[in-house]
C-alpha cells in the first residue's frame, strides 16, 4: 500500500492529439485506465501523475482548455462527464466541493454503476457519506500534499468507504503519494483531514503570531523560522507522549503542570499588548486552560486539556 510511486515520465507515449475521444491513445501502457474528473490545480496535479506513471488516463474538466497541456501529454480529454465516466472503472473526482461534485456529477450518476469512485474533493464526513450513497464502490479521500508534491513519496493520502474498492485499486492510488487506508466509513478521511488542517493551522498561526511578535524587535521571520522549526520538532514528541495519556484517561504531570504553562501564556498575552500585536489568540488559549484548571484539572500536564475540547470542562 506504501510503495513508492513511480515518476518515471511515460516515455512511450507519443500522443499529442488535442481532439476529444472517450478511448484512451496510450491504453495498455502500464497501469489501469483511470479517468479524472477536475482539472484545477489539484486535479491537474492528480492527472499529470496517473500520466507520468503510465496510465491511460481520461480527463474532463468544465473549462475544457485546462486539458491543453495533459493532452499533449497523452491524456484524452472527455467530450462531457458521462464520457469521461464511462471510460474509466476507476473514476477519480478533484473539484472545489461537495456542491460542484453534486452540480458535475448528479446529472450522470447511473454511469457509475459497476464503477469506482474516488472523491478527493474537500468536505465534511457527513458529505462524504452522502456521496458514498452515490454507488457502492465508493472510497473518499483526503491528499495531504499540495499539488507540485503529488506522485512523490513526501505525499500522502487517506482513504475511507469501500475496503474492496481500495484493495482493487490501492495500487493505483499509490502514484499518487503514499496511501492510507482508514475502513468502511466512507466519512473518517475527511474527519482526519480537518483534524490535520486544524493542526496545520494551528501551528502556522502559533508561527505567525511569533513571527509578528519578534518583528516588533527587527527580527526577521526567516531568522525566526530555523527556532520554530526546531521547537515544531520538540512539540512532535509531546503529541506522541500525550496521546498515551488522552488514551488512557491519566494525565499525570510528567513535564509540566497546567499550572506553569498558564503562567507562561500570561507572558505571551502581556509581550503582545506591549508589542501592539494582536492578543486574540493568545488570550484563548489561556481562557481554555484556565477552564481546565477550574474544572479541577489543576496540577496535570497538558494533555488535560482535551476535556475542554471535549466539552466536558
Ligand atoms: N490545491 C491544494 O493544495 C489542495 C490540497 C489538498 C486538497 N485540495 C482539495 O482539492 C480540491 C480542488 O482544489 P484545487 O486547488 O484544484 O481547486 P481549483 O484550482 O480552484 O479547482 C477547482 C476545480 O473545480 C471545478 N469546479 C468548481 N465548481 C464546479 C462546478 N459547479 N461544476 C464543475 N466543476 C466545478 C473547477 O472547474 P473550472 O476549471 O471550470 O472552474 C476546477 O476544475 C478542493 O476540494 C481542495 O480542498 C487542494
């Protein structure tokens, strides 16, 4: 499931055709046809990588001329999103959300009967198992990657929904960063992916406000980055440490109590209003803890502080 995807440009192919066709020029190549419908920067992204890896690969897009470079690639560009479904038992989806996904798809879905569908479109779990209702072979995704890293090994992407979907095509999914498979809830990736984002934004708004707080001194963000990123590094081991504690309910103060990083947030609050910099952040995140320690978690380490992100403090 974790092999490393071949990024091997598809040399063999030679076409360049830019007519609209619903059979594949490089079909039998290498690799399962495969068509992707989107062809925004992720969607290009996923398209270029099924190419390069050999797959005949069929393309729509609602802006045709965003084909133009992966046809001359070797795509084939889909004359409508009921050819490109139908040219394809593996159909990957790459739009701006749910709504365009309905808006492109909805119309045609009796052609993804005996097909598999594979929604990489951001959204909320709960649309993903409504899409999953869509046909059974459906698996949702999440690409933890930007565009210009998908089909390398640093990609990652997460699955959920049909685990016989995912065992027929896992191979195929591969190319397109290292793929990981979560079961038969079709809604657990995308509640991993906003999980993820949410600790993505979590730690560039903590880089940012650093950032804004030492520019009032003249240092510069890029002197400041080498420090955060090592300290990122340090944090990594405190998530590793603490979610032994979340899962075992104990949160025994082993490095530092709730106590001492409040006294600390305090100086954060306080070097900010001094500095003219903005102190909403700041400021929550020592209201959350002081709602911890008001609900009797006083004296435990930091990993207490899921109850308040449970509701339960
Ligand atoms: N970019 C990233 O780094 C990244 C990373 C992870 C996940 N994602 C996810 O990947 C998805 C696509 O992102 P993107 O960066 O490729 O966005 P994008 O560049 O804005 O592309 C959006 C795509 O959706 C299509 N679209 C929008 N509304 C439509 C509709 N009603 N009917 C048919 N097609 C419609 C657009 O078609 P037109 O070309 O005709 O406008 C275009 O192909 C999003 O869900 C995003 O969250 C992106």
């Amino acid at each position: 499931m974790t092999d490393t995807p071949n990024t091997t440009p598809n040399t063999t192919s030679t076409t360049t055709s830019t007519t609209t066709s619903t059979t594949a020029p490089n079909a039998g190549i290498g690799g399962e046809p495969v068509t992707v419908i989107g062809l925004g920067l992720m969607g290009r992204a996923l398209a270029t990588a099924f190419l390069e890896a050999g797959h005949p690969t069929t393309v729509w897009n609602r802006t045709p001329g965003k084909a133009d470079a992966l046809v001359s690639q070797g795509a084939v560009l889909a004359p409508s999103a009921a050819a490109a479904l139908q040219a394809s038992s593996l159909v990957v989806v790459c739009l701006s959300d749910t709504a365009a996904v309905r808006d492109a798809l909805g119309p045609h879905r009796a052609e993804l009967a005996g097909r598999t569908l594979v929604n990489l479109t951001s959204g909320t779990s709960d649309e993903a198992r409504e899409m999953a209702a869509w046909t059974g072979d459906y698996l949702d995704g999440a690409i933890m990657a930007i565009p210009d890293v998908i089909g390398r090994p640093e990609a990652f992407l997460l699955f959920s929904g049909s685990p016989e979907a995912f065992e027929k095509h896992s191979h195929s999914l591969d190319r397109l960063g290292n793929a990981t498979f979560f079961g038969a809830d079709p809604g657990l990736a995308s509640l991993y992916d906003v999980a993820l984002l949410g600790v993505m934004w979590g730690t560039l708004n903590a880089f940012l406000h650093g950032a804004a707080l030492l520019g009032t001194a003249k240092v510069d963000a890029t002197a400041f980055a080498p420090f955060a990123n090592q300290w990122v590094a340090s944090v990594t081991g405190f998530i590793s440490a603490y979610a032994g504690q979340i899962d075992r309910g104990s949160y025994e103060a082993e490095d530092a109590t709730l106590e001492t990083h409040l006294a600390t947030m305090k100086y954060l609050v306080r070097e900010s209003a001094a500095a003219g910099v903005d102190t909403d952040w700041p400021a929550r995140i020592q209201t959350l803890t002081e709602r911890a320690i008001d609900a009797g978690h006083d004296g435990t380490s930091y990993a207490s502080m899921i109850e308040v992100f449970r509701g339960q403090a």
